[in-house]
C-alpha cells in the first residue's frame, strides 16, 4: 500500500486484509517508538528485509528509503494517488477523531499529533513524492501487478472483486 498520509492507506490495507485474509503490517507501528523516536536506518532496513521475505502480507506504508525492498518482493502494489485537498482534510479529520489517543495501527503511547510541518509533507507530496512514486511503479517488471487508485469510489470497486480466497485478481 503505498500513498500520501491521508490517502486512506491504512483503511484499504485493513479493508483488503479482512477480505483476501492476508496479514497487514503497519510500518508507523514497527518505525516509531517511544516519543516518537524513529528506528535507526540499519535496524530499519533489517525491518523491512525480514517483513518482506514472508511469504504473504499487505503492508501499509511508503517509508521511500526502503521502498525498493518491498517492491522487489511484492506481487501486487496498491498506490492510492488521492487529490492533496483530500489527503490534507483526512489528516485533519484523522487528528480529531483521534487527538490525545493512539491509533490502531500505531504504537502504544504515540497519541494522534498534527502540525505544520506533517501537514506541509502531505501539501508536497504530490510534487515531492508522487513523480518518484511513479518512477518506481513504472519500472517494475512486467509480472508484478499494479493497481492504480484515484479515488475513493475506484479504491471501493476494486475491493468489491476481493474474496476470501486470499486472491488480490
């Protein structure tokens, strides 16, 4: 699953999981501890390796650095390229929904936080991260499925045709 933050990323991987009965993996939850304290760059492309490796899972979230690591395993990528107006009001609606509390698919104890600077990445995301994004799908080899979702109604149509079969076809 890959998106802005606000996209729904999370929504989608938790929806897809519960109908194809693949694991999810929320990468916020693995990459931040306590107060917030981001894992260390070696410890965390061990993360991504060993998550990889297994032999089935949906895992939620970009984290570009080690991106490539996912992709090269994944049989199927979901890029969720939702328009910058909608990403930023789900954060917003995210963090009031949510203020003073921690998320399912965070940590213990990293209450729901917004500020400027995340809602200035979410903002850039469409200029900053979205052409590598691209990039990166595009050049994944032919066997590798990738599902391109704009909107909302595009993410809910694709994951009515997803059973319990554990098949994403």
């Amino acid at each position: 699953m890959l998106g802005s933050a606000g996209s729904g990323k999370t929504t989608f991987a938790i929806e897809l999981g519960r109908r194809s009965g693949l694991p999810v993996v929320h990468l916020d939850r693995l990459y931040w501890g306590p107060g917030w304290t981001p894992t260390p760059d070696d410890e965390w492309e061990a993360v991504n390796r060993d998550l990889a490796a297994g032999e089935t899972w949906i895992i939620d979230g970009n984290y570009s650095r080690t991106m490539d690591i996912r992709l090269e395993r994944a049989d199927t990528v979901v890029f969720l390229d939702r328009p910058r107006h909608v990403c930023i009001w789900n954060v917003i609606r995210r963090w009031l929904t949510h203020r003073g509390r921690s998320r399912a698919d965070m940590g213990v104890g990293l209450n729901e936080k917004l500020d400027l600077e995340f809602l200035r990445w979410v903002w850039g995301f469409p200029t900053r991260s979205r052409p590598a994004v691209l990039e990166r799908l595009a050049a994944l080899p032919s066997s590798t499925r990738v599902v391109h979702l704009a909107s909302s109604h595009a993410a809910r149509d694709w994951l009515s045709g997803i059973g319990p079969t554990g098949s994403l076809a």
